[in-house]
C-alpha cells in the first residue's frame, strides 16, 4: 500500500504496468477508460527520456514518413498528448459494455500508425465489467500483425513496484519464451539491464552512466529493458551473458523468472550505486563474475573522488561539512541505502529520517537497517517525515513542498516524480561518478542556502 503522508496523487500499480509496457520504443498502451483516466499517465509518461524522433532532418527539411499525424493527436482518444491514449468511453458504455468503442479506438488508431507492441488496460471501473475482450484482442492483433497483453483485472491499491514487476514478467513471458533462449558463446562479454523504467525521474542519465561505466569495464549493454528498448533488443535478452537488476523491489517477481527460465546467471544491485564506494564495490564484482578488467573505470572513480574533495575542501574549508547539517530522504529501500551511504559514510552527514516508499520484504528492510544502525541512526527510519526540520530533504516535490509548508529552512533536492516543473535539458544522474558530482553539488549549494536563511 502507498503511505497515507502522500495525500497527492502518486504512481500506483497501473502507473507500473503503464511505465513497463511504455519501455518498449513505439509501443502503444491503450486505457481502457473515460479520459480523465488517462490524464495522469499521458501527462508523466516520458518526461524523463528523450524519444529520439524522425520529425525534423537535418538538411533543413521536415519529415513526416515517422511523425505521428496531427490528427491522431488531436483524437478523441490522445486529447492532445502523443502517448497513453484512452478509449474515452462515455457512461452508456458502462451500461451496453465497452467492446464495441475498444475496437474503434483500436481500429482507428493502429490504422494510422505502425506499433510494435499492444497493451490495453482497464481501469477501475472496466475491470468490473468482466466482458472477457481478449478475444477482441487476439483478432486485432492478428489483423494487424502485433503481439499483444491485456491486463484484464488490474491490483489498484498497490504500489507501482508490483505494477512494473508483474508487467515485465508478462512481457517476458510473451516476446522471450523460455524454448528460445540460446547462450551467447565468444565475444565481449554483454549484460541486460533491469529495473529502469519510464516513470524514473533520471532515466536517461541513469542509463548513460550505467553503460558508460560498464563500456570502461569492457562490458557491453544489449538490453536495458523498461527504458524505451526496441522489440528486437529486448527479444534478445537470452542471448546476454548476465541480467543485472537494479532496484530489487521492482524486480523480485521478474528476478525469479530469469533464473528459473533462461541461461544467465542474474546479478542483484541491492544497492543503487550512489557515491564513489558503491559505484566502486558494484563495478568489482560485475567485473569478477565476467571476467574483465575493471581499471579503466577504477581510475575514473579515483578522478571522481579527487575532483569532489578538491570542491569540498574550497566551500567547506578543512572542517568539511557543518556538525549541525542534516538530511531525510523517501524512496526505496535499494535506492534509499545509496542516499545513506554516500551521505553519511562518505559525506559524514547524519540523517534525520529515512522514509521507505513502498512496502519493502524483510531482507531488504533489514539490509537498510543495519546500514543505519551501524552510524548509529536506527531510530530514523519511518520518522515522520512531516516532523522534519532545517535539513536537506530528498523527495519527490511534493513531499518537499508540504514539509516546506511547516519549516521554512528546507532545501529540497528532487529524486523522483511528481516534479516541481524544472526543465531538464541536459540528462541527469544520482548514480555512478556523474551522479555522485551531481548530488554533491546539490548539497553544496543546499549547505550555502540552509546558512543563508538562518
């Protein structure tokens, strides 16, 4: 279930189907719904991933042949935004059942563009109905030559993290079937990737700093699965030599289904590489599993750590930061470990709170734990985060606007969606050596606000 402190509209379990089955390029996720349905999602899906696009060339002409036309955006079922349409049905639907305006709206649209994936999901109030559409479904889609998942009876009430895993094993499941998988032999060792997804507020920094850091190692990326791959990228999964998942709590259904159905051993980041040390330890033993030589990217963290410690020394002096600095972050468990560790253990601030998002199982509890309890800090976790005062507060924007509402010395560092607005034009991370150079600036900048104001 999702804390009752976020009183805001947050991402629930069909914001994790929609964010899965959205991570494969020139898909089209259909609600199956009134419109107000889909406003959320259109409205956040892809805010934080640049969909490369065929609309401009680079001669000074404009291409159409791959842009999506006007009059499409302009239907009664995209209502002006380019993704996540919904079948706009009308109350008499509800009544006569939906069949018929689903089938237009399908009809209409993969009429008048090319998809490489169909998934339709109903909505509260359709996923009473029990009209059994699937067969509607298998038609069109064999009509229009693409495969399809329905997710007839989605789990309202829980997180996006169960959303996003239960979707990714139903797209497993239908585009790599276990009788298809073949092992790689030779060649430079690849890894696929897991746990992204399309609702992540750094997606496209994330996954940047992940491959580049992996390329150092000699490690290629065939599949970053949830993050806007191809149908072929992510057809081929079985063909990579080890599935890396980040973020366990998105992944603890789908980490299951890869072991138990395709060659690949599967490595687990129970931690987000947050800071120089994890970045460090995760590179190290991705790199003795295959067998690479991790110096070159060694030597990037060495950089990483000399570059933040000159920058640290010039504005914090030789003290390093203020004794009476503090922090609270939200987030997953896996996510939330990282913030602790490059914060307090690298960074030598204490935390406030740490507040877990979304249910989180025992082990991964535990590990966050331990992590706290041995800087001494295990009363924080679960504070209120409401109580919060004078700290630097990571969060999504909301939650940093309502503490900002009771405390007026808060500095807030977005880390995840809903935003405030802020227009990032160059991609952003908080992991690897960019992401602990990004988040270090960050703080500095906080430190020399949170003074200001006192």
């Amino acid at each position: 279930m999702i804390n009752p402190y976020l009183r805001n509209t947050t991402a629930d379990y069909i914001t994790g189907l929609v964010s899965a089955c959205e991570g494969i390029k020139d898909s089209l996720v259909l609600l199956n719904g009134p419109l107000g349905c889909r406003f959320y999602h259109g409205y956040a899906s892809g805010q934080s991933l640049l969909k490369a696009s065929e609309l401009w060339g680079l001669r000074g002409e404009l291409r159409l042949e791959n842009a999506m036309e006007d009059a499409l955006i302009r239907s009664q079922y995209f209502a002006g935004t380019p993704q996540i349409p919904g079948t706009n049905l009308r109350y008499e639907d509800y009544i006569f059942g939906t069949r018929e305006q689903l089938n237009r709206a399908l009809n209409d649209i993969l009429t008048e563009r090319k998809y490489s994936l169909l998934a339709v999901i109903q909505t509260p109030g359709t996923s009473l109905l029990g009209e059994g559409l699937e067969g509607d479904l298998d038609k069109i889609s064999g009509e229009f030559h693409i495969p399809f998942l329905f997710f007839e009876n989605p789990q309202f009430s829980e997180d996006p993290c169960r959303g996003y895993d239960d979707a990714m094993v139903r797209l497993l499941e239908l585009l790599v079937p276990a009788s298809k998988c073949q092992k790689k032999s030779g060649g430079k060792p690849k890894v696929n990737l897991f746990g992204f997804h399309t609702y992540e507020k750094y997606l496209e920094g994330d996954v940047a700093e992940a491959e580049r850091l992996l390329a150092l190692c000699g490690i290629d990326v065939g599949c970053v699965a949830g993050a806007n791959c191809t149908l072929e990228s992510f057809q081929s999964i079985s063909d990579g030599d080890v599935n890396v998942v980040f973020s366990p709590e998105r992944c603890r259904k789908t980490e299951r289904f890869l072991r138990k159905h395709y060659n690949s051993p599967v490595f687990c980041t129970s931690e987000m590489p947050v800071g120089p040390d994890l970045t460090e330890k995760w590179l190290r033993e991705i790199s003795a599993l295959l067998h690479t030589d991790c110096g070159p990217a060694l030597l990037e963290i060495q950089r990483t750590r000399a570059r933040m410690f000159y920058y640290i020394a010039r504005f914090m002096g030789g003290q390093g930061f203020p004794g009476d600095l503090r922090y609270a972050a939200e987030g997953e468990c896996s996510l939330l470990c990282g913030y602790v560790d490059f914060l307090s253990n690298y960074l030598g601030i204490r935390p406030v709170c740490i507040h877990p998002l979304y249910a989180s199982n025992e082990e991964e509890r535990e590990r966050l734990t331990e992590m706290l309890r041995q800087i001494g800090a295990e009363q924080v976790l679960d504070f209120d985060i409401m109580q919060v005062r004078d700290s630097i507060l990571l969060g999504n924007a909301n939650t940093i606007l309502a503490v900002t509402a009771y405390s007026k010395n808060i500095y807030g560092i977005e880390t995840a969606y809903p935003s405030s607005g802020y227009i990032h034009v160059t991609p952003k991370t908080h992991i690897g050596c960019a992401g602990a150079l990004y988040l270090l600036e960050q703080i500095l900048n906080g430190v020399r606000l949170l003074r200001a104001w006192r």
